[in-house]
C-alpha cells in the first residue's frame, strides 16, 4: 500500500479519503477517527485538529490588504480601458463582448492584489472599477474619430477653389485690437478651467452607456452586456467559500461489559 503524503500540512477537504476501517466516523483530512466531537467544514467531518489547523492558515482581511487588492484592481481597470478603447479604435468595430474581458481581468486583479481574499467590498470595488474602465473607454474613442474626421476635412476643402486668392480684402484683414477686446484668461484660471473639462469628460464618459440609449436596440444590448461583465466580476471577487460548523457531540459507542 502506497504511504500517505504528508508534505502538504493544509487540511484537504476537497476529495475523499475513505476510512480504514467501517462503522467509524473519520476526519475527510486526517482520515483519523472522531473520538469525542466533530465539526462540518463545508458539509464534510472534521476533527477538532484539522478544524484549528485550517482556521490558522485562512489569511486575515485587514485594511492594508484591501489597499493592495484595489490598487492592483485600479491597474487592471487601466488596462482594460486600454484594451476596450484599443480594440475599437484599432479595429472600427465597437463589441460590447471586450466589457466581459474587462471584469474577468479587473476581479482577477484584486484577487492578485489581495492573495485570493474576497468578500463584498472586493465585489463592489470590482463592479465599480469594471463599470468606469467600460463607460471611460468612450473618451479616447470619441477623440480617435474626432482626429479621423478633422484629418479628412483638409483634403476636402483645399480641392475648392478660390477667386480672390492673392487679392487681400478689408473684411480678410485681421481686427485692429481695441480697447473692448476681452482679456486672456490669466494663469490663475487655468487650472480652474482645465479641472473643469476633466470633470465634464469624466461625467460624459461616465455616463456614455445610456447615452448610447439614443440607438436604442445598439445602446441596450451594449448596457446588457456590460452589465454581464460587471456579474462576472462581481462573482471572481467573492471570498473563498469555507463554511465551518460545530463542535457537534460524537456518537461514541459503548465500551462492551466486562466479564
């Protein structure tokens, strides 16, 4: 008979490991007889020892690690971003499909991030991030076609022609400045005004996909899909399911009378 493999000391509950003898009721890790009490541990025996052992192994949720599973999701919502906008703008096909990409990558991240804890607050960070890396892919497509576009003008105009070219005109000339000619923003409102267009591309981006309602049948299947993608997330970023019940009260036989 093969030896059993102790190198890996972590209680194993996933397969089964039957009892050497019949009529006991046996740990599912250590394959050890239940003397006095027992626990359940996602609806299998376990010992009181292997229920101690595996309760020090399951890595604690603190603050610190929460920060580290969000910023690796961060990254990996930049990256999906990339990829969404990418694909379109290399490609001209806009697929909502990419979207389902993007939540797989983005809740694997945070998984990455955090050492595979999970629990609901990776869930809402993943569907967040997943929603605003999808709805902010928007932004460089929309500028991607505004640069197409602006390149054909050119090409366009300059095939027309002109009957006073070389003839300079009063209304051609530049206006003489005057005293009623509103001043250059100072540098002061700079900052100002470029935080302001941030804000307003965000708040676009943020809400293209029900601004893509006006297409109704294109924009709903787009929102559906994203929201798929936000499920998939949702359900990669949930914490590792253990279940752990007990103590419970073992059957122990009666010891037969002496004679």
């Amino acid at each position: 008979m093969a030896d059993k493999d102790f190198s890996n000391p972590t209680p194993q509950f996933g397969t089964a490991e039957y009892a050497p003898k019949t009529g006991a009721d046996v740990c599912k890790s250590c394959n050890q007889a239940i003397a006095s009490q027992y626990f359940r541990v996602n609806g299998s025996l376990a010992c009181q020892s292997c229920v101690d052992q595996l309760k020090s192994q399951i890595p604690k949720d603190t603050h610190s690690v929460f920060a580290r599973g969000l910023a690796f999701g961060l990254g990996g919502a930049i990256l999906g971003l990339i990829l969404y906008s990418g694909f379109t703008i290399i490609t001209g096909i806009e697929i909502g499909y990419v979207s389902l990409a993007v939540g797989w990558l983005i809740a694997k991240a945070i998984k990455l991030g955090s050492r595979g804890i999970g629990g609901r607050r990776y869930q809402f960070a993943a569907v967040a991030l997943t929603y605003a890396a999808v709805s902010m892919a928007a932004i460089p497509i929309y500028f991607s076609q505004a640069n197409k576009d602006e390149a054909r003008k050119p090409a366009q105009t300059q095939t027309a022609p002109s009957s006073n070219r070389g003839r300079a005109t009063p209304s051609q000339d530049p206006p003489a400045a005057t005293a009623e000619t509103p001043s250059q923003p100072t540098s002061a409102d700079k900052p100002a005004n470029l935080l302001k267009e941030l804000g307003l591309l965000a708040l676009i981006g943020l809400t293209s996909p029900f601004l893509e309602l006006q297409s109704p049948v294109n924009g709903a299947i787009g929102l559906v899909i994203l929201l798929v993608g936000m499920n998939i997330a949702w359900r990669l970023a949930a914490g590792p399911k253990i279940d752990i019940l007990g103590p419970f009260a073992a059957d122990v036989p009666a010891s037969p009378p002496s004679t």
